[in-house]
C-alpha cells in the first residue's frame, strides 16, 4: 500500500495562476481532508469530503475548490493563486465509524505540498 | 464549539531528559484523544490514541491518559533521544449532531533534543 500520496511535492506559482493538488489514498477510505499549515498557526482544515461526489468547507475555504469524482482521489484547486496561499498542504484521509462513541477514526496524512506564491 | 489547547514550544531538553507535553481540550460530546509527531519534512503520523476516559495510548516510549475531569491529554516520555525531534500535535475527533467526525488539531509544540 501506498498510503496517502500528494502530487506535487513542490510548486511555485504566479500570482493569478492557477493550479491543481492531487491527493490519492489506496486504502478504501470515505472520509479525506485538505488542510493547510502555517507557522505558529498550526493545521487548518480548508475543505473535507465524507464519500465520492460531496464536498464540505472548513474553517478556511475562501480561494479553494475541491472535488470528489472518484473515491481515492480529492483534488484541491486554486483558481487564482495569492501570495496568502502560500503554505505547506496535507492531505488526509480516514475511515468512518459512525454510531461509535469514541471512533477511533485516526487520520493518514501525505507527505505535503509546499506551494509559494510569487 | 471544540476546541484544543497545547503548551506552546520550542521545547528543548537534554538526552535522557524526562518529557511533558500539556494538552487541554473543550468539546460538546465524548471525544476520542490522539497525540500526532511531524519529523522535518514529513506529513503527520499517528504517535497514540485513547478513546475513554482513564485509558491510556502509548507507543515508542510515550504515552498520554485521557483525563476526562480534568479535560486532559498530556504527552510524557520518561527519557527523550535526540531521534524524538519532531512537532508534536494533540487533536480530538468528535461526532458532532447529525454531523462527521471532523478532527480538531492543536497548534503543535516543537521538541528539540540536544545530545
């Protein structure tokens, strides 16, 4: 098993451009995340999705889209990069245990994109 | 709403030295607990987990009880290698009303252990 994987590991964009962030997991997941590190800001959660086809913000949405087509993949978007939006991001995924008390729903995270906008 | 709170870092220590780490957390419903480590340059992975109340998660030398009157998740590590720095992160998970379980992260505390 792969795990979780990220495409790409670097990038440095324009501002204006625009760009997409793979994220696939090979472990029949339900449930993945995009979050977004900062210095001292610590991990923010941007868009999440509970199965193939819904999408859901987080606490950070605005400047991003995202998309569920297929059930191993969550794509992250930027329509126009900002300098803002420069940060490290991490993928993640987990199962889902609804109807437990206490799901022991731990998350596997990819090893992260860091995007600088110039 | 939940929330996580983390003594804020850096953390720095001698091999050998005796390691705490304070988390605290509020949440509406009955949370499980989860301590996450980021080496450099590396996403998260999971270092322990606890689900109720006076269980305790440990791996690799740490472990954490889950402190429910205290609302408490304390990381310790009896004695530190310089190979344990790393950014330590608490979190929660917990299934709001009708909702999914979105996890809840601390800011992260940076370990530095010097030989």
């Amino acid at each position: 098993n792969a795990g979780v994987t990220q495409t790409p590991k670097f990038r440095v964009l324009k501002t204006g451009q625009s760009m997409t962030l793979l994220c696939a997991q090979d472990m029949n997941h339900e449930y993945m995340y995009w979050y977004r590190q900062d210095p001292g800001m610590g991990l923010r959660l941007i868009h999440y999705s509970v199965g193939e086809g819904t999408t859901a913000k987080g606490e950070v949405p605005d400047g991003y889209n995202v998309s569920r087509l297929k059930k191993q993949n969550f794509l992250l978007g930027l329509e126009s990069a900002a300098p803002s939006q420069t940060s490290v991001y991490f993928c993640a995924s987990n199962w889902r245990t609804a109807g437990l008390a206490g799901s022991t729903d731990t998350q596997y995270f990819g090893p992260g994109t860091r995007l600088t906008v110039l | 709403g939940n929330s996580v709170t983390q003594m804020e870092g850096p953390v720095t220590l001698s091999e050998e030295a005796f390691l705490t780490i304070n988390c605290t957390y509020t949440a509406t419903g009955y949370p499980s607990l989860f301590w996450y480590v980021q080496y450099p340059g590396e996403g998260l992975q999971l270092l322990l987990k606890a689900t109720k109340a006076d269980d305790k998660g440990s791996n690799k030398g740490f472990e954490a009880t889950y402190r429910k009157e205290t609302t408490s998740f304390h990381l310790e590590k009896g004695s530190v290698q310089v190979s344990d720095s790393a950014v330590y992160f608490c979190a929660l998970s917990d299934k709001p009303t009708g909702g999914s379980y979105i996890p809840t992260f601390g800011r992260g505390t940076s370990l530095i252990v010097h030989p």
